[in-house]
C-alpha cells in the first residue's frame, strides 16, 4: 500500500469544538488509524493541546507536538502499537 511513514497520516478537523469534544472525536478516529500512524487534529479550543497530552498520556499515544496554524493550533498524535 506504501510507506508507512507517509501513508499512515489521518487529519480530523475539530475546529469550533470545544472540550471533551475533541479528544472524543479523537478517540474514535484512532479506532480505524494503524498502529504506528499519525493523527492530526486542527482545533480551535485553547485547552486541546493539553488535554490531549494527558489523553496520551492515559492511553499510551504519543504526543508529537502542536503547531499554530492562523487561528488554530494542530495537534499531531501517533498511535500506540
């Protein structure tokens, strides 16, 4: 199918959403991400970032990091294996 390094990238937009919402939206797009593949979520609630380190830190993901993106942040996340 390809590489894994570039093909395993899924992108959940959850801008105007605002918290739980986007780490449960995240949650159940991680269920159909591969192991190992990343998920980038662009978000405009300012507790997101933070609330998905603790999610990965709960869960075993990992947290990549988080970009601004205009009025936005994006969160990126990488699947447990």
């Amino acid at each position: 199918m390809g590489d894994a390094m570039t093909s395993d990238f899924t992108t959940l937009d959850a801008t105007g959403l605002r918290c739980p919402l986007p780490v449960l939206r995240a949650r159940k797009v991680l269920r159909s991400v591969p192991d190992g593949g990343t998920l980038s979520i662009r978000t405009t609630d300012p507790a997101a970032p933070s609330d998905f380190e603790a999610f990965c830190r709960e869960t075993g993901h990992v947290f990549i990091g988080v970009e601004d993106d205009g009025d936005a942040r994006v969160v990126t996340l990488r699947k447990a294996t």
